[in-house]
C-alpha cells in the first residue's frame, strides 16, 4: 500500500455537524474539501440517508451549520455574504435559499419549537483596531477570534416568513447560546 503524499490532502473530504431530520431518516452534514486552486478550505451540506447516496444540499464554497426546522422542511445554515455568515433557509421542495439575515450571526440557526422563529447569536459593536487593548476581565480574547477589542455577543430573533430581527440583549457582556423554552401552561388545580 502506497503512502499518503500532501497531494492527497485535497482528496479527503472531512464530514462534521450531522443533524438528524426531525422525522429520522435522514442527515443533514457539513462536508469540507480543502481546494489546491483556491489554497483554502471549501464546505457545503449534503444529505445523507440509508441506501442512497448522499446527496449534494448547496454549492458552497462556506456553507455551515445545517439547524432543520421543527416540520423538517427547511434547514436553516450560515454562507457568508460580503465577508460576513448570514443566515440562509433551504427549501427541500427544491428552489435557492433565501438569504434571512443582514446582522451577521455568529452561530448557528436556534429554531423556536413552533418553527416561526430563530434565535441566534451575533457579534455586536465597532471595534477600533488600531486602539490599544486595555481590559478588566479574562473576555478581553476569543480562540479563533483574537482581540475582541470591545466586541460583544448578543441574541437576536429573526421572523422566518418577514425577515424581521428583534435584538433581544445589549450591555457589555457576551450573551450565551440561545435555547427556546415552550413555556407550558401551568396544571390546573382542582378546588372542589
């Protein structure tokens, strides 16, 4: 057996973020290729399910984060746009995606359970990045990131059918990952 050469780093293709479709059946992937003419990494979605082959979601060249929606009939997923990930929605009865967010998320789609919503966090504020870093607490960084030089994350909510974000925090802190709570209605108690 031959030995693995560099050149054969731009034959793997390296799968992560396996999201299970609602219904199970299927998967929806991130797969990573990395590409000898452009000198980087290139990722798209595919879809995966038992005894077919997987198949080919969006063309990329950044596409991240597959998030299905509660009903299973849209993925929503980060592409960048000018520079910056945005929030996309896939339908699976075909068609492009549709770009749902101008903000610039900095994580993944949070789908709220009744699939009207999505929760997400986005970095917020303007940075000087010739100003010297001077800082109070251990947030001054973050790995992949560097400096954040003032730079916060907060929570924002997106309408999937209008496209109308809500920020939902502001201060100077770093909000956490969004989650969705369906907020039961409490049990009624006999008083007889």
């Amino acid at each position: 057996m031959p030995r693995l050469s560099l050149s054969d780093l731009y034959h793997l293709a390296i799968p992560a973020d396996p999201r299970l479709h609602p219904g199970g059946g299927a998967t929806a992937y991130v797969i990573t290729i990395a590409d000898r003419e452009s000198d980087e990494n290139r990722s798209e979605l595919r879809l995966a399910a038992p005894g077919v082959e997987p198949r080919r979601l969006t063309g990329g060249p950044r596409d991240s984060s597959p998030r299905w929606s509660p009903d299973g009939g849209s993925p929503a997923f980060l592409r960048p746009v000018e520079g910056r990930p945005q929030l996309h929605l896939l339908p699976m009865d075909g068609g492009e995606p549709r770009v749902l967010t101008a903000a610039g998320p900095g994580g993944p789609a949070v789908w709220s359970p009744d699939g009207t919503r999505i929760a997400y966090g986005a970095p917020c504020g303007d940075p000087d990045r010739n100003a010297p870093v001077v800082t109070d607490s251990l947030e001054y960084k973050a790995g992949g990131v560097g400096l954040l030089r003032g730079l916060t994350t907060h929570l924002f909510v997106v309408d999937v059918a209008t496209g109308e974000t809500r920020r939902l925090t502001t201060g100077d802190f770093h909000a956490g990952e969004p989650s969705w709570s369906a907020w039961p209605a409490p049990p009624t108690r006999d008083t007889s």
